[in-house]
C-alpha cells in the first residue's frame, strides 16, 4: 500500500473521499489493509469500527469505489425489506445502525435479511459504526450470532502526526492555506482529537471569511483560536 499524503473527515465542505487522499498510519492501517484486501474476504461481512471523524465514511466510500456497493442507512431499512433497495446487487454498505437494533426489532429483522441475501449471493456486506458489531445490541438472536462472528477491524485515535495532517486537509477543503508557523500554534494549543481538529479548523475558517483572507497566517490564527476559547468558557458557564 503506498500512504498518500493526508485523510480528510466527515465535514459539510466536500472533503475528498478518494483511496489516495486517505493517509495510512499505525492507527487505521489494518482497516485499511483489510478494504485493499477485497474481494479476497474471508467471510461475507466486514466490520469497521471507532470514534466519530475516524476515516470510517471514508474507507466506506473508497470501498463502494472498489466493489460497486449500494449504500444502504436506518431510514432505508426502515422504509422496506432489502429486495426494494438492493436491487441486483451483491455489495452493499451499512453506516451507523447500531443504535436502533435494539429499540426497532424491524430494522434488526431487515438487517438480517440483507445480511442473508448477500451471502446467498456470495456477495459483501461492510457494516461500520462507533463499536465492534460483536457489541452492538440486538433482539434477535440469529443476528446476533452473524454480527459477533464477523471480523471486526478499528480505526483508533489520532496521534500527533495524523491529527496535523487531518487538520491540514480539512483546512485545503476549505480552500484555506495555513503557514508553518500558523500550523505550528494551531497544534501546539490544540487537543489531540478529530473532535478538536474540526473545532479548530472551523474557527480558523470564520476567523478567514470575516477576514476575507484564504491565507492562514499567525495573527489570524492567533484570533481564531482566541475567538474559540471565549466560546467554549461561554457554553461551559451556560451549561453549569
């Protein structure tokens, strides 16, 4: 696998979802073997797993480049049974239904199908959520046992490195253009987290369009986060 250069996140600003914009690092470079891997799936079924912003809609996404997948979320397998939506196809991909399973037995009972349906036609299914499918909790106990039977893979928490190289993507998806000094404030005062990554970087982005500047230098970075840090204290003396 050759590791481009950065990995964009689940933003409303059209981050670039291609397989050469995702940055492989020790913390997703398992999950990401394992989508380069397909079709040579030992099983029907692959679980991605980890925390919000983690790369998992994006793997999604390149895997569904690959395999040709129908994207299939809660809404859809509430609204019909698989055969509506699935059509003739043998790959689909399913994001973020974990929650539901227990509280909407339908949804689970469709899930089921659908995980049946493909292995009938010797397909692939890639289910992707917050934890491992093994966890997830289920009425039904035939699913249940396809769901902790499954290979699970996770994509873990950022390290220095990739959270820099995040912030930068999201920043280039922006149109914005941080400088080396800018960058190395930003990160020096900046929790290690996708979660602040995105804080930072839209702050950094207002800071900008008040500004009307593409271009990030210390100053301006200087008063995005500045702008932040009022913001936070305030919604955490609201919250008391």
């Amino acid at each position: 696998m050759t590791a481009p250069a950065q990995l964009p996140l689940e933003l409303d600003h059209r981050p670039a979802l291609a397989r050469e914009d995702f940055l492989v690092v020790p913390s997703n470079e398992l999950a990401v073997a394992w989508i380069d891997r397909w079709p040579d799936w030992p099983a029907p079924a692959l679980g991605l797993y980890g925390p919000p912003g983690s790369g998992k809609t994006h793997l999604c996404q390149v895997w569904r480049q690959a395999s040709g997948a129908v994207a299939i979320d809660a809404r859809q397998l509430r609204e019909a049974d698989p055969p509506a939506w699935l059509g003739e196809a043998t790959a689909c991909v399913v994001e973020d239904v974990a929650g539901c399973l227990e509280t909407e037995p339908e949804v689970a009972r469709r899930l089921l199908h659908l995980y049946n349906m493909i292995a009938e036609r010797r397909g692939s299914l890639l289910l992707s959520d917050r934890e491992a499918p093994a966890r997830w909790r289920c009425p039904l106990a035939d699913l249940r046992s396809r769901l902790s039977g499954m290979q699970a893979v996770a994509l873990g928490e950022p390290d220095e490195v990739l959270v820099e190289a995040v912030v930068v993507k999201m920043l280039l998806d922006r149109q914005l253009h941080v400088s080396p000094a800018a960058l190395r404030f930003l990160m020096a005062r900046s929790a290690r987290s996708f979660a602040a990554a995105r804080r930072v970087v839209a702050a950094v982005d207002r800071a900008g369009l008040r500004a009307k500047r593409r271009q990030i230098t210390l100053p301006l970075a200087r008063a995005a986060l500045q702008e932040l840090e009022t913001a936070e204290a305030e919604d955490s003396i609201e919250g008391v």
